[in-house]
C-alpha cells in the first residue's frame, strides 16, 4: 500500500527488476516530500548539493584513474562505477519503503487503540513515533542515494559520450531547454 493510501495497491518493482537507473527513478522519493520531512523532524541533512557534489567528484575519479581511449574497456569501467551506487539507492529506496508501511501500521494501530479505549497508549505512541523518526530517516538515505548515483551518472554519462565535463549549469540548461541552444557558462 502507498502511504496514506487504502486503495491503491504498488507494485514493488524494485523487487522484480534489475536495478537500472530507470527503477531508481520510478521508486524515487519526491524532493518536495524530502524537503517537508527534513523540515518537519528537524533533520540537519543539507540535501541541496548532492548530486552536483557526486557529479564532480566522479568526473575527477574517471579523469585520474578511467583509461581515456575509448572503447568496451573504457565503458566497462564507467559501468563499474555506477552500478554499484544504483544497486544502493534501489535497495535503500526499498528500504524506505518497507520502513515507511510498518510506521503507518503503528500509527493506525495508535489511532485503532485510541477510537477503542486502550490503556497501552504511552508505549504504543513511544512505538509508532520511533517508527515514525526511523521512516524519516530512511527517506531522507533514499533520496540522497538517489541524488548522488543521479551526480554519478551524469558524469559518467559525459564521459561515455567522450564530451569535456563542466559543472551544471542551471542557466546554460534552461536556455538550452528554452531556446534550443546552450549559452556560455558564466
């Protein structure tokens, strides 16, 4: 069951399928829903700059230490280095998942004890707010997995396609996307 949900039933791809950048994508958390938890439970992660932070410091591994021609060895090794991250970040997600349904259980049972007059209340409340905290936090290690394989596979992505990497660029991209043609970095 999605989280909040009681009719829509997901199926766990990430269960079923090789990890790939696209699974990760599809299980992906929402950065808005990332941004409001970090916020709400008071969670001092800085989630802004990951993927640009990865994005750099795999462009500077594969410039030191990925052979430069070009060629299956080449593309075997930049797949090397991003398969792992993805596998991560689809496990991690899973995780988040899975974390994020039994902290819905304990609260539903918090609210089910509550409509019915239990005296357990205190330990069930001390239960479902740790499961709570525990599923804000596995949220918030998905989402930076996510991001930092994200960073990793632009890098490698530019590398593969033998292109000089720069740093992203917002502006450069929405001119790009806007008017067809990049501008100068600035």
């Amino acid at each position: 069951m999605t989280p909040g949900m009681t009719n829509v039933v997901r199926f766990p791809i990430e269960r079923r399928a090789k990890p790939s950048l696209d699974v990760m994508r599809e299980i992906a958390p929402d950065s808005r829903e990332v941004s409001l938890v970090v916020e709400a439970f008071g969670f001092e992660d800085c989630i802004d700059h990951v993927r640009d932070e990865a994005d750099q410091k795999i462009a500077e591994y594969i410039a030191s230490n990925v052979r430069p021609e070009p060629g299956a060895k080449r593309r075997a090794e930049l797949d090397d280095l991003l398969r792992p991250m993805v596998e991560r970040a689809v496990a991690t997600c899973r995780e988040a998942h899975e974390v994020a349904l039994a902290a819905v259980k304990a609260q539903q049972l918090v609210v089910k004890a509550q409509s019915e007059g239990g005296y357990w209340m205190l330990p069930l409340n001390e239960q479902a707010t740790a499961r709570s905290n525990h599923a804000a936090r596995k949220l918030i290690d998905a989402h930076l997995a996510c991001q930092e394989a994200e960073g990793a596979a632009r890098a490698i992505g530019i590398a593969d396609r033998g292109e000089v990497w720069e740093p992203f660029n917002l502006r450069a991209e929405e001119h790009a996307l806007f008017f067809g043609e990049a501008i100068a970095a600035k």
